[in-house]
C-alpha cells in the first residue's frame, strides 16, 4: 500500500486530503501514478489536468515524475509553494 | 531554531531570546512578513496558510543549517505561522546573526528567499470577491534562483 496527499487546490479538486492504495505494479514512476489517478475520476482529471503545475513528493522529499515509488512510500502532490 | 505555530509571535521577544544566548553576535537582521488587505485590485479579508506536517519542518531546519553554513552565522530563527491570519497579522519571522552586518543582511535575505519556493506552504485568500489560491510568483523563483 501508498499513502497518497493532496494539498491545496489538489485536494478542493479531489475532495480528499489523504488515502491509501494498493502500489497497482511494482517499479511504478510517478508519471504511471498520475496518469492511474487522472483516469479515476472527474476530480482527479481536473486535479492532474494537462498543463496544471503539480509537483510531488515521496517520503517528504521533492521527487520528479520519472521517480519510482516503492511499497509503503508516501506520495504527495500539489501545487507550487507560496509560503513566506 | 524553526518553529511553525498558530499564534502570534513577538520581534522583541524573538530578539531578546537570541542575544541572551550568545554575546559573539556583532549583527542581528530581521525580516517579518505580513498579511496586506489587498492583492492585484482585489481586497482581501482573509489568508489562510495551510502546509505539509514533518515536511516543513525538514525544509525549514534544512534551510536554516544551509544559511548558517554559507554565511557563519551565530544564530538564527526561523518562524511561520499557519491557519487563518487577518490584514495586518504578522505570517513569517526570519532572524540572521552574525559577528559583522555583512553575514547578517545576506543571511537572513537567503533564508527568506529560500523558504518562499522551498518550503511546503500555500496561501488562499478570501475576500469580497470570493475564495482565490495564491499563485507562485517567477519574482519569486527568480528570488530564489539569485542565491544559486
């Protein structure tokens, strides 16, 4: 299992802030991740929408797509930083 | 020394707590960042910060101990607020110390750039014309890309 988050618009989009899923294939990247998640639903299709700036990060460090997630990672994705 | 706290935070006090530590600091800069009542034209009412728990913390320490690094810096602070804050409250407190001015002003400048595009925050606004996600700015990338 992954424990996914989404923060910010991610998660107004999605409805949800958190969940856990099954790893859907062993040496999974992060792209094979969204393009899973966009074709869940209509949130997540706007959430993951082509052209939207979502960035990610697996074990609470900034990841790129082509990283691959391991069984019992934490995924995390949302928009750019605007703290400060 | 980072915190992220819900409430308040005083400069003085923030201040005082710094230079009781150590009597080697020549230089002590400090930035505050504040919430303002408006943005691009429209009014805002409300800022809300939200951020990823165990993430923030780790940029932020990470952020601090590079700045204490590349500038010897004696001291520092770091402290951002998080939840609703009002026009006018007070969001982020960042401290450099040093023996001389140079270090300081460099230190704390670095910080405050950095934590702008490096630290897991996001701001929503809210106000007459409705609920609005601040966008990342490229004066901020560009901020931050200066210290590169």
């Amino acid at each position: 299992m992954i424990k996914v988050l989404y923060f910010a618009r991610l998660r107004e989009d999605i409805g949800t802030d958190e969940e856990d899923l099954p790893l859907p294939k062993s040496g999974m990247t992060i792209a094979e991740l969204k393009a899973d998640l966009r074709a869940r639903g209509e949130g997540y299709a706007q959430a993951f929408e082509k052209g939207r700036m979502v960035q990610v990060a697996i074990n609470q460090a900034r990841a790129s797509v082509d990283d691959i997630i391991t069984d019992g990672d934490e995924v995390a994705f949302f928009p750019p930083f605007t703290g400060g | 020394m980072i915190r992220i706290q819900t409430g308040p935070f005083d400069l003085g006090t923030e201040l005082a707590a710094l230079k009781a530590s150590r009597t080697d600091i020549g230089a002590l800069v400090s930035f505050t960042g504040a919430v303002r009542d408006h943005t691009a034209g429209r009014d805002v009412a409300q800022l809300t910060l939200e951020h990823y728990p165990g993430m923030t913390e780790k940029a932020l320490a990470d952020i601090e101990a590079d700045a204490i690094k590349r500038f010897d810096l004696t001291a520092s602070l770091i402290v951002h607020r998080i939840g609703p804050l009002r026009p006018g409250e007070d969001i982020v407190l960042v401290i450099a110390a040093a023996a001389h001015r140079d270090a300081a002003f460099d230190g704390a400048r670095f910080m405050i750039d950095t934590l702008k595009t490096d630290a897991p925050f996001w701001k929503k606004e809210s106000g007459s014309s409705g609920e609005d996600w601040v966008a990342a700015r490229a004066e901020d990338d560009a901020a931050r890309a200066r210290w590169r």
